[in-house]
C-alpha cells in the first residue's frame, strides 16, 4: 500500500495531517533523541518513509539489514557504526538524502500528499549528524549492493563527506541503479569509495560553487555525467578515477583530475565526451577495453595528456 510513515515530526501540522486530530507542541529543535535505529530489518516495497529532522537511520555495532525495492526513502542521513555487520540493498524506489539540509514545514501541510512533499529547506544546518557523512557504510564487513532505484544527495554532512563507503571489494555489487549527487551548497561534497565500484553517478549544478571531490580511488560501474556546471576534482595527486561506461563532461562542468590516474575499463564500447573542461589537461590517461572501443567525442575532445597514455588493450576513436 502507498503508506505514509514518519519516525518523528517537525510540526505540529504533520500530526494533524497523519491523524486528523489537533496537535501543539511540535518542534524540530528539541534534544530528545529522534533517530531511528534499526535491530533488524528495514524493507520498502511502496510508500513513504521520512526520519524528518533527526540523525536519519542508523545501524549500530548488532548490524542489521537495509533494503529498498519501492517507494520512498528521505532522511537527513543514512549511516552505520565502525563496527558490526550491515547490508544495504537497493533493486528500487529512490532514496533521498538531505545532509545538511533540513524540511521546510512552513507551508500547508494537510493531507498525505503534503506529507510525502514537504520540500527541502535549502539552509545548512549540520545538528544531530554526528560528524558522520550523508550516506555513510564505514565498515569493511558493511555490504553494499546496488542494481536499480535512484539515490540522490542533496548536501554533505559531517566534515563534507557526502557519499562514503568503505566496505571491502568482496562486499560490494553494482549493476544497476544510480546515484545523484547534487551540488546546491557553495561548498565540498567528498566522495569515498575506495575499495569496490559504485553503479552509474551523476553530478549536478546549476548555480553556486559547490565541488565535488574525491577522497580516494573511485571505480564507477556504470556511467559518469557531470552536468550542467558541476566540478569533479581529485583532491590527491593520486586519487585515480575509473569509469567502466561512459563519462560525459557537459559544456559548462569541470573535470580537475589533478596528477591522477583516469582509466577507462570494462568489456563494452563507451564514450568519453568532452563538451567542458578538464583542468590543466589529462595527467595519465589509460584505456583497457577488453575486445571494445572507446569513442572520444565532444566539442573539446581533443584530449591532451600531460604525462603517460596509455592502450593497455581495445581501441580508441575519435569522433568530432
């Protein structure tokens, strides 16, 4: 069923709303602990489920069990411990993460359709996220899979960490989904995933300075967009990027690869479109396209590497 469940709320509104009863005495800023945290299993088919203005939904050092084939999911966040055994298993539905953001309740809120749209209020507030980033899988035992559904990112948490997964290699599966990174606050938002790949990412802006910028190696399964005028920076000279579909650098977005590795790999033909910006040119350059070709393309695709180039296997073409 198309429920509408919220683990707390952020004004008296939403009571009334859900219950149809009045309701005083509602506030998002009190200190009472709101997270949700999960024992067990949590699964969404269909529906609705919002943590509203809390720490989101937190697994401890018992580990548990996270799974998304419908519906929706919004919290602020979505984290696990150090410790602990913890899976993530998303085939569906769309999980919406707001970080620092919070939800603007001042509007009219009186049926369940209100509920389930109560916007983003687009004001940085970094309370009860315990330093922890908006999606945050901070074990290596934690398991990670990802084969349909959408997450998107609306802004960082903790100390900039937007999307951080740490799980080992042998925990992690992508083939399928996709993560939205959006960058709508004039700041960092860090991405660490430096032991297995991550499905399909796209990286958005349309105003500000916001930046992305990668915190260790990332390997990314599907395809890689930086649209409109996002930035993707190294910030390591060693930090590599690995793109295994295509990567599409829109004409006003920035690729700064710094002194890294960006490496085009996998087994089916891809695209590297240049229609923007790659800060101070390729550094090394490496291709290893088994029995396939990548295809470079764009306005700007006449790509010059600064160090090595490298054809490790496949063939390359370019398409003006």
């Amino acid at each position: 069923a198309d429920v509408v469940v919220l683990s707390t709320a952020d004004s008296p509104k939403e009571v009334t709303a859900a219950w149809g009863v009045p309701c005083t005495g509602v506030t998002s800023d009190n200190n009472e602990p709101q997270e949700l945290y999960v024992y067990g299993k949590l699964r969404i088919n269909n529906g609705y489920l919002s943590t509203r203005f809390s720490g989101g939904i937190v697994f401890n050092q018992l580990g548990g069990e996270m799974e998304v084939a419908g519906g929706k999911i919004s919290a602020r966040q979505i984290r696990t411990t150090q410790n602990g055994t913890t899976s993530y298993t998303q085939t569906g539905g769309q999980v919406e993460l707001l970080g620092g953001y919070t939800y603007d309740t001042s509007g009219t809120i009186a049926t369940l359709d209100d509920l389930r749209n109560v916007p983003i209020r687009f004001l940085h507030n970094n309370s009860r996220l315990g330093g922890y980033g908006s999606f945050s899988w901070i074990s290596t035992s934690n398991i990670f899979k990802m084969s349909g559904g959408v997450m998107d990112i609306h802004n960082s948490a903790g100390n900039s960490n937007a999307l951080r997964i740490t799980s080992d290699a042998s925990n992690m599966e992508s083939s399928g989904g996709k993560i939205n990174i959006h960058l709508t606050r004039n700041s960092y938002y860090d991405i660490q995933v430096p032991n297995g790949s991550i499905p399909s990412l796209v990286i958005d802006r349309t105003t500000g300075t916001g930046s992305a910028r990668l915190e260790s190696n990332l390997s990314i399964a599907g395809d890689l967009t930086l649209s409109g005028s996002a930035k993707l920076a190294a910030n390591s000279l060693s930090y590599s990027l690995e793109v295994k579909g295509d990567f599409n650098i829109d004409a006003s977005a920035t690729y700064d690869p710094n002194q890294n590795n960006t490496r085009f790999t996998g087994d089916t033909d891809a695209q590297f479109s240049v229609e923007g910006t790659i800060t101070s040119n390729l550094y090394n350059w490496v291709i290893a396209k088994d029995n396939s070709t990548l295809t470079v393309a764009g306005a700007n695709g006449n790509v010059t590497v600064r160090n090595d180039l490298q054809i490790v296997s496949g063939r390359s073409e370019e398409r003006r």
